[in-house]
C-alpha cells in the first residue's frame, strides 16, 4: 500500500501537482499499535457500510453485483492506506476522500486521515481549505447513506422501531426522514471538528517533545561550555599556583645563588692575597657564610622540587586540584602567614620597610585573603628578580569598610631599560587576571621617580 502511494504521489508531482509540503514537517511519535488499530477501525466501519448498501444489489446479480462484490473486497483493504500516512500525510487524505466519494465506504477514513494530516503539517497552507474539504465529505456520505432504501441504510437501523421478526418485518422509523439526516449532518460535522481537535493536539504534543529535545540539546550544550570553562578556570589557577609557588622559591634561589658567588669571589680573592693578617679569621667567616647560603640553596631547591611534584600531581588529577587551589593558613591574608612572608624576604637580604594595618581577618573571604597574599608574594618575587639589593616598601591595609588594599614600591635595577623593567613579566599579568575575577583591580608600572608601583585594591567580601 505505500508503494502505491508514493506512485500515486510521484504522477501526481509529474502532473505539477505538489500534495507533499516538506517544509513543515512535524516528527510525530507513530506507534505500531496505532496503525493497527486505525486499520481495524477503518475496515470494520467501511464493511458495515458496504455490506447495508450493497446487500440487496449483490442478491439480485449483475453489474450491480460485480461493484458490490469489488466494494466489499476493497473495504478489506482500504485500512492499509493509513500505512503510508507518516510519508505521504496529504496524499493519503486525498485519496481517502476519493475513496469514500465513489464507494459507498463510511466517512470515518477521512476523518482519520484528516486527524494524521492536520498532526503533521505544522502551518499548512491550505488547512482551512483541508477541514472543510473533509467537512463535505463527512456530510456527503452521511447523506448518502440517509438516501438510501431503509432496508440498506445504517442510519434508518439506528433509527428504527424496535421488531419482533427483524429479518422479515419492515423498518419503521421512530422519527421523521429529516430528523434522521439532520442527525447525521450534525454526526459527520461532529465528527470532522473530533478529527481536527485530535489533529491539533497530536501536533501540539510532537511540537513539545521536540522543543523540549531541543532544550535538553541546548542545556547538555551549555552544561559542555561550562565544563570547558571551568576546566580553563581550573587551568589558568593551576598556572597561577604554579608561579606564585615556583617563581617565589626559585627566585630565593637565584638570590642565594648570587650571594654565595660573591662570597666565593670573595674567597678567590682573598687566596690571591697574601698581604692581609687577620686573613684566617676572614675566611673562616666567608667560609660559614657560604655553607649557609649553600644549605639555603639546598633547602629551597629541595622546596621548589617538592612545589614542582605538587602542581604536576594537581595536573593529573583536576579534582584534586581544586581541593589544593583552595587557601590554606600558609596561603591565606593573617598574621602569621605575613609576618612568615616578610621574614622570608628580610631573611634573604631584602631591605623591606612595611606599614601593616589588618583588622577582623577572620571575617575575609578565605578566596579574597589568598589573592590579596599572592599579590604580596608576587610583589616581592618581582622586586627580588628585577631589582635585588634595592629598598622595597610595603604597604598593606584591610578593613570591612575599606577593603583590602596592597601598594609595593621598589626601586629598579641601576641598569634596567625602561622598556623591560618589571613590567611585563608573567606573574603580574597573571595576578591582574586573579585580581580582576575576584572583583578587584590591579595597576603596575614605574612612576615619574622610576620607581616600580604594584597597587592591589580588593573587595572585603565576608565569609
């Protein structure tokens, strides 16, 4: 049956006749189950009706006979057409139509066809034009069956008296002739608006299945861009730790390491010279400095590994990662953790001088405090890499009603170039990033003095 209806649909498309609007197409859920059950449906009521009208005329032979018989071979199969009905939805209305048209079948097909048509065609063109064509049709055949001799009317059975001899005694209607179309126009137009109101709703319901798929693609979609974001968040933390932790210790290292080669210069030179008396003394001095600065270098080497070992651990498991981003009393803005920092620094031979004024810390943000540190600690990274031996002043201020406010000053080296003097290394531009996602904002540069400025002001967020 589908076969032939996309013949029937292909000469028709050949005839420049377009039934098929492909545009608007609704994907509406076809069960098996309801095919069947359309096909039952349609068969039974086209072969009640074929076999009151045809009765009489297959009884008495002939012409009559032959169209009779041909009528109720086919109601056996015209249920099948609803086959082709997900396809060919227009094709298969039309035909309906034809069909109920030229043989005495009941209207039910092309009100079921009506229903699967008007379900999956979303904005037809013609759909006014479809329900009324339907309309006629439902009327039409109603009527039809009205006109017939009483004996071969379903209407007129529905409509008779009760008989004691139903075979032999006459119908008696138990209303007029009128009453019983009237029934059935009304029946048929019944009918067509079920078939529409069906229709409309099977549409309705394939649309919100599909609007809902639709926003379940999108949300899975928007859910896969936050991961991605938050992997990248994760990533650039993962790179700041890396830095804040690294560069620090690597940059005492480098400190170290240049200490203790003027301490060795200092030892060759001493060798050289045989003019210096107290030269054992000396010696022995520079010899317990440097086997200070050496354990230094060992110490913080060690550390930095360790540091290393850590971010390389984070990389390989993200969730780990997050859980070791988040502060800690070594990372975090107290009083401990600071006056750790500074010592740290002075420890190293920076000459730091310092204004602390901190308050009600263990209402901050433990986030905001981590930032507000790695901005310290970068800033004191930064003045030991670019400018050694030169002042460094700091000033650090934390208040609910002020926020916190981090302002480093330092001298830069006596042979830096102005372009490339602490401006632009990767640890600031990576702390103006951390600065900014916690709702700060973060300035550096030289001044008129030549002076390199770090100024970090940050949000008092409570815990």
């Amino acid at each position: 049956m589908t076969s032939f209806i996309a013949t029937v649909h292909r000469l028709l498309s050949h005839c420049g006749i377009q039934l098929d609007d492909d545009t608007a197409i609704v994907d509406v859920d076809t069960k098996w189950w309801y095919s069947v059950a359309m096909i039952i449906c349609a068969d039974a009521m086209c072969l009640i009706e074929t076999s009151y009208v045809t009765n009489s005329a297959i009884k008495q032979g002939g012409l009559g006979s032959i169209c009779g018989v041909l009528s109720m071979l086919l109601s056996f199969a015209v249920g099948f057409i609803f086959l082709a009905r997900s396809k060919y939805p227009e094709c298969v209305f039309f035909i309906t139509c034809l069909l109920v048209l030229i043989f005495p079948f009941d209207s039910i097909i092309s009100t079921m066809a009506l229903s699967s048509l008007l379900a999956r065609r979303s904005e037809h063109r013609h759909s006014t034009g479809i329900i009324i064509l339907a309309a006629i049709v439902a009327v039409f055949a109603q009527l039809r069956d009205t006109f017939q001799p009483l004996k071969n009317s379903v209407w007129a059975t529905l409509f008779a008296k009760p008989r004691a001899d139903v075979a032999h005694d006459p119908i008696v209607l138990a209303s007029s002739i009128t009453t019983m179309r009237i029934t059935a126009v009304i029946a048929a137009l019944i009918s067509v608006l079920i078939a529409t109101l069906v229709g409309l709703h099977i549409r309705s319901r394939a649309n919100l299945r599909a609007e809902t798929l639709k926003a379940n693609a999108a949300q899975d979609h928007a859910d896969h861009l936050q991961t991605s974001l938050s992997n990248q968040q994760l990533s650039d933390a993962i790179a700041a730790e890396a830095h804040d932790t690294l560069a620090h210790t690597l940059s005492l290292i480098a400190l170290n390491a240049n200490a203790l080669t003027i301490q060795t210069g200092k030892l060759a030179q001493l060798a050289r010279s045989n003019q210096t008396t107290d030269i054992d003394e000396t010696l022995m001095k520079l010899a317990d400095q440097t086997n200070r600065e050496s354990e230094q270098i060992r110490n913080q080497a060690a550390q930095a590994v360790n540091e290393a070992h850590t971010v390389i651990d984070m990389l390989r498991d993200p969730q780990a990662a997050v859980t070791a981003l988040e502060a800690t009393d070594e990372t975090s803005l107290s009083r401990s953790s600071l006056e750790e920092l500074l010592a740290s620094s002075t420890d190293n031979g920076v000459r730091l001088s310092t204004w602390i004024d901190i308050q009600q810390l263990s209402e901050l943000n433990e986030s905001i405090g981590k930032v507000a540190y790695r901005a310290i600690q970068e800033g004191l990274t930064n003045a030991r890499k670019h400018a050694p031996n030169e002042p460094v002043s700091l000033e650090v201020t934390a208040r609910p009603e002020t926020g916190i406010h981090v302002h480093l000053i330092n001298k830069t080296a006596q042979n830096a170039e102005t372009g490339s003097s602490q401006g632009g290394g990767a640890g600031l531009t990576g702390l103006k990033g951390r600065v900014r996602t916690a709702g700060g904002n973060c300035a550096y540069g030289l001044d008129k003095r030549r002076q390199f400025n770090l100024e970090v002001a940050l949000p008092w967020v409570g815990k």
